[in-house]
C-alpha cells in the first residue's frame, strides 16, 4: 500500500473554511484531536446542538430541514460528477432532524411487521414455549442493539448513505457491488410488504362495502380485480410519500410509531381478556411442534432458542448494513443510542409479549397458531373497530416498507447513475421494478423466498463484516471523507482500479461458506446462522490481511456537504 501523506494534507486543508491550512501553516495538515473521528475538526464550521429535550424535540427551529439554497449542486472541485450528487454527498452537521425519537419510532415500526409477527408466531408451532420465546428476544435484542449501535454511529460520524460508506472498504468502483446486493434484496422485499399490505386493505374494503367481494373472485396475473386496486393503491400512495424525501419519511415514521404501539396493545388485551371471559385458562407452557411432537427439551430445546435468536438478528441483516443511510442525518451519537436503546431491547421486548399474548391466548381458545395478527383482526366482530385495526396494519406496513425496502435501493441507483438520477428520480424506477416483478408469485415461490432471496441474505453478513472491523478496528474511526468521492488514482480509495482486492479476497471466500451453508440441506441443522457465520469469517480474514500499519487519515466532509433536507 502507498503513503498518502501528501494528498492526505490537501484534503485536510480543502476540509476547512475557504482559504484556511493546518495549524502549523502553510502545507501542514491539520491533527486528528477528535474524540468523534470525523465529527470535531479544530477547522469548519461548529458543530450543531439538539434540543434541550432528551427525545430532541423541544426545539422546533432545530427541528425543521433547512432551505438549501443550492438545490443542484454540482460536484465541488475535487470531487467526481461519477461519485457525487446532491442526493450521495455527506450531509451538514448543522440542521440534522433524526433525534433519538425519530430512531424510536423506526424501530417501533419496523419490528412490529406483518412478517415479523409470522415469524415470531410460528416459534410456537415449532414447539418453543412463552418463556423461551421471551428469552431468545432478549439475547437476539442485545445483539441486535450492538450491531445497530456500531453500524448507526458510523454513518452519524461520516454523513453518507450506504453506497458511499462501501466505498471505504471496497473502493469506489467496487463499493458498487454491495450496494446492489443490499438494494436487489430490498425492491423484491419492497413488492412483497406492498402486497401484504394490499391483503389486509382488502379485508377492510369488503368489511366496509361487502359487495366489493365479487371482485375478489377471479385473477389477472395472479391477483384478483380488488387485489389490483388495494395494490396499486397502496403503491402510489408510498410513492407519493418516498420522492417528497427522507424528512417526509421521517415524518411518516414518527406519524405510525404510536399508533402501532397502541394497535398491537389493544389487540393482545382483546384477545386475552377474550379467552379470560370464557372461562378458558391460558396456556404459556411449550405448545406442540407443527407435526404433533413433543417439544424439544434439554440441548435441543436450547439450540432452538439459539436458532430463533439468530434469526431474528439475521431478520435485520439487511438494516445493519444501511442503517447510515438513516443515521447520517443524526445530530449526534447520543441520539443513535438514545433511540436505539428504546427502539430495540425495549421495543422488541415489547414485540415479544405481544406476541406470546396473541398466540397462547389464540391457541387457547382455538386450539390453533394464528399465522398473523390480521387474522386476529379479521374476528374483531364491531366493523369500525375492525376497520380501525386493519388501517392501522397498513400504516405499519408502509412504515416499514418505507424504511427497510424502500430507500435502500434509491441510494443504490443514485449510486449507479448520480449524474441521471436523483432521490426522486431513483424512487419512481423502484417502484416500477416492485410492481413489474409481481410480488405475489415471488411471496408464493418458496424457492424464490429461500434460494434468491436466501441467498442473497447470506451474502449480507460477510459484507458487514468487512466493513466494520475495516472502519473500527484497522482504520480506528480515520475516514477521508472527501477522498469517498474522488476518482483520482491518488485518492485514498482508490485501490486497484477502484477496487480493493483485500476486501474481495476476505469477503468472497465467507460469501461462498455462507451460502452453502444457508442453502444446502446437510447444513439445515445450522443454516440459522449463516449470517453470523459469513460476518465471523469475512472479518477474521480481513483482519489478518489489512494494513494496520497505514497512515489512515481523518478528515470529515464539512466543505462537501449538503444540507440535510432529504
């Protein structure tokens, strides 16, 4: 590897105001004091301060994105028009919106899914009781506040979207490629939640207009007439939410979060105040396994607890990889961890209880696993309560459409073409791919659901791998931030052609373990933690071939950056 010490000093200087150099003068570079790498530069502007609420709320001036009075703007000298626009370039510290309540309420939402309750629920059937249930959500929890801690501070610290924060490991031409894993897996999960949502409008429409179920008798392209309508429905009116931008999804999020909360509450004490009335005694014992088995005891009983841990974390593989693309718009760490801490061991401790709650009272009273809570809401016998019940399923699956489907592969596109497209531009052509792919046959191939999208899955955790102990153990935190949208053979990531081959060669290898292990029937026993598996390897491979005597520079985006509007 070279040194790069003297295109590090130019880009120390370029990070300052206009006409400034290092402290020591003239062609010196300014030192890397930070406790924040990234964050505090003795040069720049200040830094911005949240509100004096410990939710970030209290000051609304604060709170609202600015006007940008540059909407364009073009590549700054130094920077590449092929790696840099508006939408991929860092944001300004000053006028950032996502306080730790904004955080909250994504993790409100998103751990509330339709298809996180069907996994959850299906625990049961598999002959996991309350408590072990319970216990496999609070170690899987703790992971996951770990993992999304780390992964979120980075893109607090940096300011950029994921495609960019790639570019640090895999360099910016090969940054391309996990960016495109990332989104591909993203658009088909975007359709498929669009079509749950679509299911359960249609249970509203024909609860509140019954005739409306004639419609529901033939099929076009393996959807009914009013299984069109609700879907298209729910199709623009995401659209019309995602090209308004990430404060408008922001906004979006923090509209849904109490409302699901209250939602999924309300439900769970119908149900078992349902079964209490009946004079029916709930049942929190290990239920029966799906084939009328004995529920697994001893070490089988605890590998299954592992294994629905696992998944769990693995449910959220995808997010742990772009969750800066959220977080660059925090003001400061202390709003990641803030909303990280009540968003995931709290909230999905939360998500658990309702869970046992739904389905021990449930199976009590029917002797039956519900497969989802939009069966529990289908017998809620008052129509406008279950009118209000279903529309606040599908506030929740737009929430979480938006957030974990949506915006990822809008960065990636961005990142393909930022000289075309632009956040809005980017969201309309994946929206178009989520409709034409008809996300229904994917959602009822489980070929597709396990092999492609399994797959792919799989190749997610060497990916992350790489590029954390990459960030946080060989680079400590040193990023130059500038140099991410620099096509100079110089630059600092720059590598072979773009790419850097050490990252390739550590990733590739534990991508490859990873899906043999996630998809060849021998390994079934331990498929659950191919994520883990491939992550493990990927770093420990990087690890041992990586530079750790480079002279990493620390330099932040300040004089590249835009402001925070979207």
């Amino acid at each position: 590897m070279r040194d790069d010490n003297d295109r590090g000093q130019g880009s120390a200087r370029a990070a300052g105001p206009a006409g400034a150099d290092g402290p020591g003068g003239p062609g010196e570079s300014a030192p890397s004091d930070r406790t924040h790498p990234g964050i505090d530069v003795s040069t720049g502007p200040p830094r911005h301060h949240a509100g004096p609420e410990p939710w970030g709320t209290g000051a609304p001036e604060q709170q609202r994105a600015p006007h940008d009075p540059q909407p364009s703007h073009p590549a700054p000298a130094g920077t590449s028009p092929a790696l840099y626009n508006r939408d991929l370039a860092p944001t300004t510290r000053s006028g950032r919106t996502w306080h730790a309540y904004s955080i909250f309420t994504l993790w409100a939402n998103d751990a509330h899914s339709l298809g996180n309750y069907t996994f959850a629920i299906g625990l049961f059937a598999l002959g996991l009781g309350g408590w072990q249930i319970l216990l496999a959500f609070l170690i899987a929890s703790g992971l996951l506040f770990v993992l999304l801690s780390i992964s979120g501070i980075m893109g607090e610290r940096t300011g950029v979207p994921f495609p960019v924060m790639s570019r640090i490991s895999f360099g910016v031409v090969g940054a391309k490629v996990p960016a495109a894993v990332r989104g591909v897996v993203a658009i088909a999960w975007f359709g498929i939640q669009t079509y749950l949502a679509a299911v359960v409008l249609k249970v509203l429409i024909i609860a509140l207009y019954e005739p409306a179920a004639k419609l529901d008798e033939s099929t076009f392209l393996g959807l009914s007439p009013l299984g069109w309508i609700a879907f298209v429905a729910l199709w623009i009116l995401q659209v019309l939410i995602v090209i308004r931008g990430m404060e408008m999804i922001r906004k979006y999020e923090a509209f849904a979060g109490p409302i699901i909360l209250v939602t999924f509450l309300a439900l769970a004490i119908w149900v078992f105040t349902k079964a209490l009335s009946a004079g029916i005694t709930i049942d929190w014992s290990p239920a029966l396994t799906a084939a009328g088995d004995p529920a697994p005891t001893g070490g089988a009983m605890w590998l299954d607890i592992g294994k629905a841990a696992a998944l769990w974390v693995v449910i959220y593989g995808t997010f742990v990889l772009n969750f800066c693309d959220f977080t660059r718009g925090a003001p400061h760490q202390k709003a990641v961890l803030k909303g990280n801490f009540f968003g995931i061991p709290i909230n999905m401790m939360f998500f658990a209880v309702i869970v046992v709650a739904l389905s021990a009272s449930e199976f009590s009273i029917n002797g039956t696993f519900i497969e989802s809570p939009s069966d529990v809401v289908e017998q809620i016998p008052n129509t406008l309560l279950l009118a209000l019940a279903s529309l606040a399923l599908i506030i929740l699956t737009i929430a979480v459409n938006l957030m974990a489907n949506f915006v990822a592969p809008i960065y990636m596109f961005a990142n393909f073409f930022p000289k075309h497209l632009n956040f809005k531009r980017a969201a309309i052509i994946t929206a178009i791919i989520g409709l034409i792919i008809l996300p229904w046959n994917l959602y009822n191939s489980p070929a597709v659901i396990e092999y492609f999208l399994g797959g792919l899955g799989a190749l997610l955790g060497p990916i992350f791998g790489v590029i954390i102990v990459d960030y946080w153990v060989v680079r400590r935190g040193r990023i130059n931030v500038p140099d991410l949208y620099s096509q100079d053979p110089k630059g600092e990531y720059a590598y072979t052609r773009g790419t850097n081959l050490k990252a390739v060669a550590a990733g590739a290898p534990a991508a490859a373990v990873a899906l043999i292990v996630a998809l060849v029937p021998f390994f079934e026993g331990i498929a659950g933690f191919s994520w883990f598996i491939g992550a493990i390897l990927a770093a420990a491979i990087f690890w041992i071939i990586a530079d750790h005597h480079k002279d990493y520079h620390d330099v932040d985006g300040e004089a590249i950056a835009v402001p925070p509007l979207h």
